[in-house]
C-alpha cells in the first residue's frame, strides 16, 4: 500500500488512525498516496498557531522575516528536483511544473525582496503622513499597521499544490501571521512534500506553519475574530464557507477567489497580417494548454471581431492540432492529464452545456487522440474550442476546468466591453491592440470587472509575462463570480493581513509609538554636533539649528551663472517684477537647499558616511535678495541595516527665513555608521 500522508500540527507530524482515501496519478491511474485528516486535532493546532508560531514571528522584525523566507526560497530552489518528479503524478509537464514550482519559489523571493526594501527593519508600518488634528499642532494623527494576533488559514485548489501553497504563505509570514495550509486533497502529496522540506530546514519559526492533509473537519469552527481564511477553489465550496457562522457573525476574514471566466479581446484594430493576430493566438493556446487549462486564469471566452472571426478559429485550429496530448513523463507531449478522472467528468459535462449554445469548431471531447497514455486510466483531455452562436448565455456562466475555450464575436467596442462584463466579474483580461484609442477605451471598460489587464502588441510581447501568469508584485483576483478577493500585489498583501489603525497623541507619545520623530515633538540640541554621532549613539529628537545667512544678489547670479540656471526669476529683475507668484528675483530652490546643506553640514570625516538622497521636498516661501535664511535639522527615524555596519538616518529639514516662515521642508536621507571611529 502507498504512504498514509501526514500532517504537521502542533510541532509533530501526525498521521491519521485510518486507511485513509486513495489518490490516483492523474496519467496512470496508479496510487500515489493516501490521505485522510481523521483523528487530527485541529483546535491544538490553531492553538499552537496562536501561542507558539505567532509570538515566534513577531518578535522578528520584517526584514528578519524577509530574510527567513529568502533562506527558503533559496533551500526550495536547491532541492526542487524532487518536487519535479513528483508533480509529474499531478499531470503535470515540465512546462506546467515550472509555473506551480518554479513560480511559488519565484514569488518567495519576490516578496522577500519586497519586504527589505519597501517595510522598514521594525514590526510596525507607518501608513501616510502624520495628520495635524488641532490649531497648535499639539494633537495629531497616525495611521499605523501592526501585526495581528491571529492565524492565516490557506484553503487550496488541486491546480497549484506548490504556488498556490507559497503565494499566500509570503505575505502572511511577512505581515507575522502563523499561516495553516489546507492544500486539496487531490494534490496534497506534493505540498506535503514541500512542508516537509520547509519544515526540515528549520528555516522558518516554529508553529509559523502548519499542515492539514485530508478534511478541513472543525477549523472554521476553530477560528475568531483576528483570524483570516484566503480560499482558492469552486464557488460551490467559498458559498459554504460563507455561510459559515463564524464568518457571518464571527468576525472571521474571508478573501475567496473562485470560478474566473476570463476573456482575451482581439481588438478591432488588428488585421490578420498584423502581429498582434499571431500574439493574441499564440496566448489563446497557451492559456488552453499550459496546465491543461486548469488555471483560474486561463482564458475561457475568446472575444473577436465578426469580420475575422473565421481566420481566428483557422488559426487557432491550425495551432491547436499541432498539441500534443498524453502522459507527461513522455518529452515530447505538450499538454498533460486533468488531474483526476472527477475533473474530467466535470469537464465533459461543462462542454455538454456549453453545447447548448455553440458549436464545437476543434477537438472532441472524448478526449482523442493520444500521443501516449491509457485513455481509460488516465485523465486526458484533448484540446477543444466551441464557437458561440450569437446570443449565447452559456459561456458566460459555465467555467469548463480544463483545455476550453469558446469564441464569441462582437460588433464595435462597446459590445466587446459589454460581453466581457457578462463574466460578472473575472481575474484578468486581454486585449491584443496596437492603438492607443481602443487601449484606453477598453481597459476603462473592463477594469471595473477584472482585478487585472493585459494589453498586448508588438511592444511589449517579447517581455510580456502573458494573459494567465498572476505575478506577485500585481494583485490578483477580481471582483464578483471571481470571488471578491485581493491576493499578491506586493506589500499590499502584506498589509491587507495587518491591521490599520489610527492613533490620536501628541506629538512626543506619537513619536515613541511610531519610533519616527513628529513635527512638534521634544527635540534635543547638544554640544556635539550630530553628524559626529555613530548611529549607536544618535537619538530620535537629536537637532541642530544653524546661524543664518543672508542669501545676497551676487549669491543668486553666481549660482545662476555657475549652473546655467538663468530662469528668468532669478536673472531678470523685470520680468521677475511680473510674475505673479515673485514680484521680483528670488533664489533658486535648489540654491537654498544648497546653502542650508552648507549650513548644518560638519565637514570633517565622521559617521556621516553619505547622503543617498532627499524625500518630499517642498519650497513654501519664495526667498528674495537680502533674506536670511537657517535650517534646523532633527534626526527622525534611524534604521540600522542588518547586513552592513551602517545604517540609514532620515533627517527633518526645515528652512526658515528672518521671519521664521518655513521656506523649504524635506528629509535629508543619510547613511551613518553604526560606530565610529570604524571598529577594527
Ligand atoms: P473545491 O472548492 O472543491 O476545493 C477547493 C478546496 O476547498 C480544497 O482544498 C477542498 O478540500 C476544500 N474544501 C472543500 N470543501 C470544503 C469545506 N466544506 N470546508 C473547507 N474546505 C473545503 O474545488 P476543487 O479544487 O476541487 O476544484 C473544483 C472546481 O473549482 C474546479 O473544477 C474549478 O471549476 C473550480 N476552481 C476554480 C478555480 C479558480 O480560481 N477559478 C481554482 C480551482 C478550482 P478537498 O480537496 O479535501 O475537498
């Protein structure tokens, strides 16, 4: 008999008291494993989620946290062979592996960059700027994002047992979230593989991930307010879970991305001999073929012109006879197994309706011939198109999970728009356009229905990632029968798991929730100045305020002259006379940022190791010949990096003229070494 698969919960593996129910190679019909979930206790696991994996994560920082998922990404990578041979008792080819592996450890590192370079080195996120709430500025607002104390359940599809596993993962360990998966049972040896691995690295805190293989049983049961389900699969099952009590009135976060009819556009615009017809039928293939058309974003409904409809359905003939269907351990077949005999039960049947109101123009859905392969044993499925008569209803409602595709035809734009909206809602859409009139027609068009656009021509085909690639710093999921939900989209993700708050404080209090110095809060001047302090000896609130400088006639022709700035305001008396906003010569911007830098800088050799740069400049008051101008500094935020011996320190400038009006406002930005003198 083939393995039992197990669960990781609560710190062990635990393997059920039970025979378990047998999964079937999806090209051979063989027993590939076994699974069942009964005996597991799924309120220790959720338990140990909270008290052991949550706590874990938090402590960590989101850098440490990026870090920790860079590890893994890299250890998956390394061993990614194994999960190879085994994804090919999926169905899977070697093409349709590297989306559900390759594209799952991808998106690990994707988010491991994100979150070192977009969260700073702390476990709380600063969200917009500081709002003053009263006249004296002594009452202000901060949104923040802090991490719950919660558990991420994951509910996977059968299509992507890696990906599916490792997108929701990423942002949910990054956000310090404990994640529980529930992969489908269909696949779960694959992820069980994986969490096995993952688990063996020691890579990631314990309790930060659990594994559930065979019935979800009690956990929506188990779950309250701070928890999350993200959940991929049939709308059949997400109408379950919304129902469920603990969603309905629990409080329960649900994020469901279900049936998808997704559409590509052939634009009006696109004649035969155009390369945007061969693009947009090569993608059509492609998104029926790749994984067998078991993708939540393949395109199920090809929108054409009636004009060209029939060179369309040639070409796509012609394209789609050259697949190759059979057992994927063969090289030479291009396109897999379903993934169970179940599936393609339900493939058939969803051509069946689909018959209802179209025609099929390729393919039988017999599912023949083979390269290779057991037809009877195996879940093959041959390619196969309809084409809609018009009017059609079906292939806006019926989602064939598998190599299906059904063309429509339209007449003028509005009516491509109007039949992609009848998908009530779908993950993505394509457009094949090469003019600028119908791109912006369309995307205004089909944005409302669609969490993501793809616009393609001859521009951006060789780079384009293609119609049915979610990628992990673009959101995906979509409105509507596509569920609702929002995944990936880079740190959006990460803080759609967090909570926002806003805190009222004064200016001080705000600064040591936020460890970001606020204008209004105390500030500190002392002796030495600041840049001879190494970043372990600089404090939030350190400040210099400098002496004044009159900024004279000569100054501003010198730096005209010198930088061939001549703008007319700062050389012509006249003219600068006129101008409405002036009334005379003013400085140049830049000079007075210039001379402030002259005017706080301490120019020996110290910490102050460079300056990368300057955020949210801002000139407030124009300054005219003969002002004086100072600058105060204040040291605002300190992040030590953890790979270097320095750090950045982001500074507040304000610059102020003789009648204290600020003149400019900005952020000095600077890297400073963590000591100093340098150690060693
Ligand atoms: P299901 O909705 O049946 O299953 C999805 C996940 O939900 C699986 O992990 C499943 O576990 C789990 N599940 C099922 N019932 C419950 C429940 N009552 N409580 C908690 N979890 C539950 O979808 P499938 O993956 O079987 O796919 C079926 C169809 O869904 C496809 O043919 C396709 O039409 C559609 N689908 C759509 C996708 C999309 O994004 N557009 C993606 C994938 C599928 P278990 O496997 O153990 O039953």
């Amino acid at each position: 008999m083939s393995t039992l698969l197990e669960s990781y919960a609560a710190g062990r593996w635990f393997r059920a008291a039970a025979e378990g129910d047998p999964l079937l190679d999806a090209a051979t019909g063989e027993e590939v494993a076994r699974i069942s979930s009964r005996g597991l206790d799924i309120g220790a696991m959720v338990a140990h989620a909270r008290t052991v994996g949550g706590p874990a994560l938090r402590a960590l920082t989101f850098h440490q946290r990026a870090a920790a998922l860079k590890a893994l990404a890299k250890h998956l990578m390394a061993g990614k062979d194994e999960f190879y041979a085994l994804s090919v008792r999926t169905g899977a080819t070697t093409r349709d592996t590297a989306v559900d592996v390759d594209g799952g450890i991808g998106t690990l590192f994707s988010f491991a960059g994100k979150g070192t370079r977009e969260l700073p080195n702390d476990t709380i996120v600063i969200d917009g700027a500081v709002e003053r709430l009263g006249k004296a500025g002594t009452f202000v607002g901060q949104h923040v994002f802090t991490s719950r104390p919660g558990v991420a359940v994951q509910i996977n599809a059968f299509n992507f047992p890696v990906w599916g596993m490792l997108e929701k993962l990423a942002p949910a360990f990054l956000a310090g979230l404990p994640t529980i998966v529930k992969p489908a049972s269909q696949t779960a040896y694959l992820t069980e593989l994986v969490v096995r691995r993952i688990i063996e690295s020691g890579l990631l805190p314990e309790g930060s991930l659990q594994l559930i293989t065979g019935s979800a049983g009690s956990l929506l049961d188990e779950l309250t307010e701070q928890d999350s389900v993200a959940f991929t699969g049939s709308a059949h099952t997400a109408g379950i879970l919304r129902r469920h009590p603990n969603v309905l009135d629990g409080g329960v976060r649900l994020g469901v991305e279900a049936d998808s009819l997704n559409c590509s556009i052939l634009g009006p615009d696109v004649r035969a001999d155009d390369p945007e017809f061969d693009l947009f039928v090569k993608g059509v293939v492609t998104e029926m073929t790749v994984k067998a058309g078991q993708k939540c974003t393949a395109i199920r409904r090809v929108i054409v012109p009636s004009t060209i409809a029939d060179q369309v359905v040639g070409a796509l003939a012609d394209r789609l006879s050259k697949i190759t269907v059979g057992d994927p351990r063969n090289p030479d077949v291009r396109m897999g197994a379903l993934a169970s005999l179940g599936q393609r039960d339900e493939v058939r049947k969803a051509v069946e309706a689909l018959r209802a109101g179209s025609e099929i123009v390729v393919g039988d859905p017999a599912g023949q011939p083979l390269l290779d392969g057991d037809a009877e044993r195996g879940a093959f499925f041959t390619p196969l198109l309809l084409r809609a008569t018009p009017g059609a209803t079906e292939p806006h409602n019926v989602e064939p999970f598998g190599p299906v595709s059904t063309v429509l035809t339209y007449d003028g734009l509005d009516e491509a728009v109007a039949l992609a909206a009848r998908g009530k809602g779908s993950l993505v859409a394509s457009v094949a356009t090469h003019d600028p009139a119908v791109a912006r027609t369309v995307v205004l068009g089909l944005a409302p229905w669609h969490g993501r656009v793809l616009l393609l021509d001859r521009d951006d085909a060789k780079e384009s990632t293609g119609h049915g690639s979610p990628l992990p710093m673009l959101v995906h999921g979509g409105p509507g029968r596509a569920g609702g939900g929002e995944e990936l989209g880079g740190v959006r993700a990460v803080l759609g798991h967090m909570q926002r708050t806003a805190i009222q404080a004064s200016p001080d209090l705000l600064t040591a929730v936020t460890g970001r110095w606020t204008t209004g809060a105390s500030q500190r001047t002392e002796d030495v100045h600041p840049f001879r302090k190494s970043l372990a000896e600089l404090r939030i609130g350190d400040t210099i305020r400098s002496g004044g400088r009159t900024v004279g006639l000569a100054d501003i022709e010198h730096f005209a002259e010198f930088t061939g700035d001549t703008f007319y305001a700062h050389t012509d008396a006249e003219a600068a006379a006129r101008n409405p906003l002036f009334g005379g010569i003013v400085a140049h911007g830049y000079l007075v940022v210039s001379l402030a830098a002259g005017l706080f800088v301490e120019p020996s050799p110290g910490p102050v190791l460079a300056n990368y740069g300057v955020d949210n400049l801002r000139f407030l008051t124009p300054v005219k010949v003969d002002d004086t101008i100072a600058v105060t500094l204040t040291v605002k935020e300190i992040k030590p990096r953890d790979s270097a011996d320095y750090g950045e320190v982001r500074w507040d400038a304000v610059v102020t003229n003789q009648e204290d009006q600020p003149v400019a406002t900005y952020d000095v930005l600077t890297l400073v070494a963590k000591t100093w003198p340098a150690e060693g």
